[in-house]
C-alpha cells in the first residue's frame, strides 16, 4: 500500500469528490417558496401537511412539529407526567439531550451500562436501577439502531414505567420489522442537519397516545393548550415554553421527508457496501459495528472501533488509547475521509452531572428523594467508557446523492490506513 496521506502520500478522496447532505432539489425550492408566499408564516398549513405525512411515514397517530429534537423530548417527558423528583432511566453513552430532557422537566437521569456490541442501552443493567421514584425508561436507538426492546417492554409492564424513545438518529430504524417510534409509549425525533432527514434544524414528538399527546402539547403553548377552548384568551393553565416550528421549515422538513426512500435506500445501499469490503478485508485493529438479525439498522452512523486487544495495546492506560484513535482518526481525515470521535466522555462524567446541578442549589438532584441509587462513577459504565475512547464514527458520507462508488472509496481509505496501522505513531501525529 502506498505512504499514507498522513505522512505525505497522496490523499484516496480528492478535495470535492464527497457531496453534500442533504440533496437540495427543485422539490424544495418549490415547497419553500410556496410557503414562504402564505399569509401565515407560523404553524399552518405546511406543518399541518407535515405533521399528517410523518404520521404515516412513522405509523404514528399524533405528531407535533418542534424547533428541535431536544424539545421533543422535553414533550416526551412531560407527556409521560413526569416531574420534580421522579427518576428516568437512560444510557450513559448517548447525546446529552437524551438526559438533559429529563433534567428540564425537573426529574433526574439514572445511567445504565451499555453492551459491548451493539453499545446500546444494556437491558440486564435496568432493574437494579429501578428505585420508587422510577417513572420511565427513555431507550436511545443511536446510531439507527433499535434498542433491544422486548426485555426493556418486559421490565417496563413489570414496574409499570413509560417508554420513551429517543429516536433523534432513528428515522425508520426497524426492531423486528417497527419502526423506532412506535416501539414505546411516544418518541422524539430531530431534523438537525446531520440527520438521515433534515430540515436544517428541527424535531418532531410523537405518540399514538392521545393523553400523553394533550399533556406534552400543554409544555409548548406557553402552557396554554387547552384541550377544548372557546375563548380567545390567552391564561397559562400550566408552566410551558414555546417548541413549535415555522411554516418555511416544515415546507423544506416536508420536502425532505417525500424524498426519504431514496435517501434511505442509497444510506443503506452504501453501509452495506462499505461494510462488504471491510468485513471482506478482515484487517487488523479494526473492529466493525453489528446489525443483530432482528434489527435494520438506518446506518445514521457507520461507527467504527480500533481493537487495542488486537492490536497488544490492552495494558495501555485510557488516555494512551484515546490518544492512538485520535491519531487513527486523522489519518484517516487525511486520505479526504470526513469522520470524528463523536462522543469524547460518556454522559455521567460531564460536568452538569458530575457537579448534579442543572437549576442551581443543586436541583433537581436536592429535591427530597429524587437522588436514590445515581452514582454516576464511570467505573459503573465500563463498555460505555471503552466504546467511548475506541469508536470512530462517519456520519455524513455515506448519505445520498454519494453512491456505492463513494463507499468503496471509504473503504479503500479505512483498509489503507488499517494495513499500515503498525506506522500510526501519535508522537508525530499529535504534535
Ligand atoms: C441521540 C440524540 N438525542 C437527541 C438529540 C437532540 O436533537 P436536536 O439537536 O435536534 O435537539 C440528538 C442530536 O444530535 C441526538 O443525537
């Protein structure tokens, strides 16, 4: 193989070749303009239309179009009647909105350890973390991967908790042939530019629930959603925010999300691709992720981990490991692949959680009882610190328009910089 692009080698994937997410269309331009020329600019017609279309795309009955995913969770949150002092159990290898939501409504998150494959939410982990105050289970299917959702269901009817699903990466991810959103009680997801579906920021809320649809409405009308109100005053019933989003981004949300199943098609195309040479390569230090069989992955993220086992590192300290994969890392940037070290801590040693004070006077963890069995020792959360320091993630290359040429490009990069692991030396890399 020839010197890596690192070490002065020519680059795989020339500046430009890789194009941009997401496609933007005539379909587009037309939906925006059209919207951007009605009367109402607020919530109207096209976020009625979107709302109506994702409840189809999702197999859901009720659906509110958000200024972000975070706020649909906050929904999720409040809709489930969750509040001051109660607990909700959650990964500790996650985006921090899927606790901060939790933090917002005044409860407090309690981590679980992931597994070691799939880095998802260890189901074995949640009933030991179950105290009094446990109000629901918030499952993450990062990465496009469903949790592993019938022992959480199992436990959830047990102990008569909510589901919530953070579905923010999950568009169409599939847990035995359902969709992420439907495999709970209700579900955010988030149209953040990085997302499989975008429309450059925002989120919708999701439920086929009608009680906790009419509760998590209540948190975005300034606490003003009144179920039947035949008045046009304006009182606060409850403590709210405003979540909703405008008429000119659901034109753009709406636009995208009719564009879906191509998009999802050539994501999926391309994973497998990509995932067909390196499996076929079989290289040293490289560790790919999985699709367990009764999952589809929606590939949001194409993760991939450096072995140190393999590789005779497992005696080095944490902080050594970090430092190779980040040299690993701009190797591979280098050779013209976009990827990065998606998340640099798990969630319990950040410092809103380490410190347990989100609202000042160390609240919600001060409310009487609301802070039972929260330790938030990384030692409690071994898989979740390794995948943590080993992972490499690629997120938006292997979205359309690029093709499965561009996968095998990737491949080529990744097998590259892999063959020649033996020549990553982070002392010249990490100048
Ligand atoms: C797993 C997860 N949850 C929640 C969010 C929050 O979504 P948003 O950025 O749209 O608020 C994100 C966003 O990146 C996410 O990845």
């Amino acid at each position: 193989m020839s010197t890596l692009a690192i070490y002065g080698g020519e680059p795989t994937i020339k500046p430009g070749e890789i194009k941009n997410w997401p496609p933007v269309d005539k379909t587009d331009e037309d939906l925006i303009l059209a919207a951007l020329h009605e009367p109402n600019q607020a919530r109207g017609k096209y976020t009625a239309l979107l709302e109506k279309e994702f409840n189809a795309f999702a197999k859901t009955k009720y659906a509110y179009f958000t200024n972000c995913g975070g706020s649909a969770l906050h929904m999720c949150v409040a809709g489930c009647g969750i509040g001051a002092g109660d607990q909700v159990i959650t990964t500790a290898y996650t985006w921090p909105s899927s606790a901060s939501c939790i933090l917002h409504n005044m409860a407090v998150p309690v981590f679980v350890d992931i597994l070691p494959d799939t880095f998802l939410m260890d189901p074995s982990k949640i009933e030991a973390a179950i105290t009094p105050r446990t109000k629901a289970i918030l499952c993450v299917h990062l990465h496009g991967l469903c949790c592993d959702m019938d022992p959480i269901r199992e436990i959830a009817k047990k102990y008569n908790l909510k589901i919530i699903e953070d579905a923010c990466q999950a568009h169409n991810a599939l847990y035995k042939g359902q969709p992420a959103g439907t495999l709970g009680d209700c579900a955010g997801f988030s149209f953040n530019q990085n997302k499989c579906m975008t429309s450059g920021e925002g989120g919708i809320f999701v439920t086929n629930d009608e009680e906790i649809y009419r509760k998590g409405l209540t948190l975005t009308g300034f606490g003003d959603m009144q179920p039947t109100k035949d008045t046009d005053e304006y009182p606060a019933y409850a403590f709210g925010y405003k979540f909703a989003n405008n008429e000119i981004t659901a034109a753009y949300a709406l636009a995208q999300l009719r564009k879906f199943p191509w998009y999802y098609k050539q994501l999926i195309d391309n994973a497998r691709t990509l995932h067909a040479e390196l499996t076929a390569a079989n290289l040293k230090g490289l560790k790919l992720p999985v699709e367990p069989e009764n999952c589809t992955h929606n590939w949001y993220n194409y993760n991939i981990r450096v072995d140190f086992d393999a590789l005779g590192m497992a005696d080095k300290t944490t902080a050594e490991k970090s430092r190779f994969r980040h040299a690993v890392c701009k190797a591979l940037q280098a050779e013209g692949l976009p990827c990065g070290v998606w998340q640099h801590c798990i969630l319990p040693q950040m410092t809103i959680f380490r410190a347990k004070n989100a609202y000042g006077k160390g609240y919600p963890w001060t409310v009487p009882g609301a802070d039972a069995k929260t330790n938030y020792d990384v030692e409690n959360f071994p898989n979740a610190d390794k995948y943590c320091y080993s992972h490499i993630a690629l997120v938006m290359v292997l979205r359309a328009p690029n093709d499965t040429v561009m996968a095998s490009r990737v491949a080529q990069a990744i097998k590259k910089v892999f063959s020649n692991i033996d020549k990553i030396d982070p002392d010249k890399i990490m100048k």
